[in-house]
C-alpha cells in the first residue's frame, strides 16, 4: 500500500506529513531529510497537514476515529480535542480535506471533509461554536 501524505510550506520550506501504511505511524519530513515520528493513526488513513488531520483506530477495522495533532512553538506536537469532543467515526478508506481562515472578527475557522460510516460527506468545523467542534452539515 502506498504512502499517504499532504504537504505544507513552512518559512520558506517544504513539509510533508505521511502515515506509513505498514503500522500507521505519522510522519513529518522537512525538505528531503528523515522522516521523524509523532503520533499514530491507522496504516489506511489518509492525512491533511493544516493541522495534521488523520484516522486514529475506531471500533472495527473498517472505520477510524477523526483526530487531531498540531505544532506550538512552546510545547511541540500536541494532541487536538477533535476526537475527545466529537469522537466522531469514518470510514477507514476516506480521503481528508481541510480548510481554515479568520472571518471579519479575527476567529480562527476550520472546516473538516471526510466520508462518515455511513458513505456520506461531512462537514466538520471549528469557530464561533462556544463547545468546540461540531457536526456542521453532512451531503449525499
């Protein structure tokens, strides 16, 4: 099974963030350097590096658990509250897709798209919702 991976320019530098499909490890890789470790998801997850979005192990093998990690200069990657507030569950195949802005008031938003167990899209997003993440609005 092949890599899967996004990647992101950082000062000027090229990121790429894989999920090794041997044992699910997540990987970041500057440039064309060694790849290092931080954190674990499914080997079949896809991954999504705004923050690094990916599949952590669900109830069964054909579903995973959206999750959460992210970079602060203070305390090195971090474990997001995506999975602990919505523990929502995908299918073990879905491909993941983000977006973020500040809207006019200066908050921060994301939006998350991923297939639920159900075959259908989902919109999953962050912002003016006061108890964190939140089922937004689910297509097809």
């Amino acid at each position: 099974m092949p890599y899967k991976f996004d990647s992101v320019n950082s000062g000027g530098n090229i990121k790429f963030f894989k999920v090794d499909p041997n044992n699910g490890n997540l990987m970041e890789q500057l440039n064309w350097n060694n790849a290092s470790g931080f954190g674990n998801g499914m080997p079949t997850s896809s991954i999504c590096a705004y923050h690094v979005f990916y599949l952590a192990p669900g109830s069964s093998f054909s579903q995973g658990i959206l999750s959460e990690r992210y970079w602060t200069s203070s305390g090195g990657w971090q474990t997001g509250d995506l999975a602990g507030t919505l523990n929502f569950a995908c299918q073990a195949t879905t491909s993941i897709s983000s977006t973020m802005w500040k809207d006019s008031n200066g908050t921060l938003q994301i939006r998350i798209y991923v297939t639920n167990t159900s075959g259908n899209i989902a919109q999953i997003g962050l912002g003016n919702n006061p108890s964190g993440w939140t089922v937004i609005n689910t297509v097809c």
